[in-house]
C-alpha cells in the first residue's frame, strides 16, 4: 500500500550480509584461491569450531560431522543407528517432511504422534503410548528454535532402551535445563542431533549445508563414514553409505558467521520479546509458548490463532489482509505429514493428531530475522491487529 517504506521481509538474509561482508567476500575468495574446494581445511575447522561452540571439553566432548544439508544429517543419523526395516520411528507429524521422508526412505516405519499444542514439540505422553516391542528410535524435532521435552523423553528412551536422533535444524543453540546446574545443548542430549544450514536458518550459509553432532567417539566415527561413502581409507568401502560433504566455500562463509551466532539468536529473541509486547494483550491470538526449562532461539515467531473451531477461516482473512498489506507471513505447516499425499500409502487412515490437525489450521509466523527494526514491528502488529479486529 505504502510504497514509501522498505520492503518487510520474512528473512533478510541481504541485511545480514552487509554487516559482514568484508569478512565474508574473504572467506569466499580464500577458499577460491586456495583451489581447496572439498574437504578443504575450512570444513575441518568449522566443525571444530562449532563443536567447541557446542560445548565440546576433554570430559564432555560434542563432535560435529559437516554434511550436505539437514535431510542427509537425518538419514546419516539413522543409518548409523545399525536399525532393520520394519523397525519404528516414533515422530511428530507437525513438522518438515524430512524426518518422515527419510524413515520412509530407509525402510523404517514412521509412527508420527501428536505434539504438545502449546510448546508445539513432541507430546511425551503420546510417545509412551506408541512405543510397541518395535520401537528403536524417538526423534523429536526441536520446533521454532524451542526443544521438546528432553527430560521426559530421555527417560522414556532409556527405559524402553531406544535411540534418540534430536532434529535441531530450527533450534541451533537452544537448550534444555536437564536438571539443576545442568543445561543441554540442543542436539547434544540425545545419541545424535541433526541441523541445517540452510540460508533462513539461525545459522544459516549461502546454499545448503547441514551437520550431525554426537558425544559418542564410535557414533562420529561410524556418521563420518556414513557421510563419506562408508569408507575411511580411500577406496575401502567398509559400509553403506552416501556422498553428503559441507562445501568448502559454505564452510569458510559458516566460519565468519559462528561468532556472531549468539548475537543473532539473542537479536530474535529481543524481537520475539517486542511481538511478545505489542500483541500480547489481543484476545484473539495466543504469543509463543515459552517453556520454562527451555531456551528459546525464535526460529519462527509463530501466533496461534484463537479461532472458535471454525477451520482456517480468521487465518485466512488475516493473511489475505496482510498480504493485501504488503506484510510478509508464513503458514508452518499447512498441511500435517500424517495427509500428505506421499504418505498415503505408509500411513493409516486410522492414524487421527487432534492437536496437530488444529494447529496447521490455527498457526501464523510472523517476520522474524537479526535485522528487524522496532517500527517494522510495529508496522506488523498494527496490521495484525486490524486484520484481526476487522473479522467478524
Ligand atoms: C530445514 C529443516 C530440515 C531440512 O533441512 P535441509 O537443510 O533443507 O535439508 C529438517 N527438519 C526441519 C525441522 C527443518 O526445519
């Protein structure tokens, strides 16, 4: 409407940029020059250094395996899980394809349950129901940059002596209290945590890249393998496994931007705090959920709507009011895994996630990225409110 403003975007990847661009134009023409451009030192030390960023120490150690994207680092985890086909998954349904994709992929059964419908993360209580004699693997994913109940399911996992693969791609420095004085990293907790470096991410490259953390020596050995084609000598093939490597030119832009990754997830979660502030109050939408044991890093700021049962009808009239507004929104996800086509024939009819269906109908994000400015947000949350208050 106004074409005098700056264009609001959900991400703003440029603006990040211009910050670090000497930085990160050296980086890039470095690995150029080099003629380093696979497995180059760029990727060893990236790795290294996220894993100190995790938390790595001589008695706690975190080893970071770079892969290429956060889907590979899924299935790199599973297959290091030395599972059978057959062998169930228990997963939620409210979240990106990959968890289910790759499952399905390897042959696994996907048990998708419903998640919590405030914190939006696997429900536990629906874990233990589905766990069955076989059950081999929980893999909650840490939804908007919040961890699921990590408590509750390592207790379940260690009972039921199940692997936990932690889907981090939304949440890379999030962390859960596991106990006074004790604070998990998020995808340190579990056997293996996966994540993405896909550009909108909180650590985001300039393409795609991804990465399996775990604190387990013999894991990291086996996950490396597994991400290099099952070899460790070069034409030795001791087990299956793919070709999924970290570009090197990724790798040198991920190396600029790490040091700043605190920063950036403590500029969204200002942001979250200032939505939190100007919207808070509006009876017909419900803020983020903030767990108490959790640290939230606002991957997605995510309003769910109070609508009255009625479908996605007040969603719809708000995005049609924002879009028509020029105010940039995302639906995460319109749609549960558990209907996707794809899964028609993997998943039974049989299979109802109350909380889950509401949810794809109910939930709304909102522009959220370390560039936004106060009046942007107030620019949203005014449409926000009058596309709310224009519905009758
Ligand atoms: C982004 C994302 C992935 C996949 O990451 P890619 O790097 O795009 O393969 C997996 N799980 C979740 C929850 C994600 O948000």
């Amino acid at each position: 409407m106004s074409n005098d403003k700056p264009p609001l975007h959900m991400v703003d990847v440029l603006g990040q940029y211009a910050h670090i661009q000497d930085d990160i134009d050296k980086a890039v023409l470095d690995v150029v020059k080099s003629g380093q451009y696979i497995n180059g030192p760029a990727v060893r030390d990236f790795a290294q250094e996220l894993a100190q960023w995790l938390g790595h120490s001589e008695s706690q150690p975190v080893h970071v395996i770079p892969c290429a994207n956060g889907t590979d680092a899924l299935q790199a985890a599973l297959m290091a899980l030395d599972l059978k086909p057959g062998d169930e998954i228990i997963t939620p349904s409210f979240t990106f394809i990959s968890t289910v994709e790759v499952i399905h992929l390897l042959r696994l059964k996907p048990v998708m349950v419903d998640v919590d419908p405030c914190s939006f993360t696997l429900d536990p209580g629906a874990v233990a129901k589905a766990i069955t004699d076989r059950t081999k693997a929980i893999m909650p994913v840490h939804l908007y940059g919040q961890c699921a109940d990590m408590t509750a399911l390592m207790t379940l996992a260690k009972t039921h002596d199940l692997a936990i693969v932690e889907d981090t791609a939304q949440a890379i420095g999030s962390g859960w209290s596991l106990g006074e004085n004790h604070w998990g990293a998020a995808g340190t907790m579990g056997d293996i945590g996966t994540t993405s470096f896909f550009p909108s991410k909180n650590l985001g490259a300039y393409g795609d890249g991804g990465a399996c953390f775990t604190r387990d020596a013999a894991l990291a050995q086996k996950l490396k393998m597994i991400c290099n084609h099952g070899s460790q000598k070069r034409y030795s093939h001791e087990i299956i496994g793919m070709n999924s490597r970290l570009d090197s030119i990724q790798a040198a832009i991920l190396r600029v931007k790490l040091p700043h990754l605190s920063n950036y997830n403590a500029a969204r979660t200002a942001a979250a705090d200032k939505y939190d502030a100007l919207l808070g109050e509006h009876p017909m939408i419900t803020v983020p959920y903030r767990h108490p044991r959790s640290k939230h890093v606002f991957h997605q700021y995510t309003l769910k709507l109070n609508n009255r049962g009625e479908g996605p009808g007040l969603r719809d009239h708000l995005a049609q009011h924002l879009t028509a507004r020029g105010i940039p929104h995302g639906v995460y996800y319109p749609k549960p895994i558990h209907k996707q086509a794809a899964f028609a024939d993997v998943v039974s009819e049989s299979v109802v996630l109350p909380h889950t269906e509401d949810l794809t109908q109910r939930v709304i994000s909102l522009p959220m990225h370390t560039e936004l400015t106060e009046a942007q947000q107030e620019r949203v949350a005014q449409h926000i409110q009058e596309g709310l208050n224009s519905y009758l």
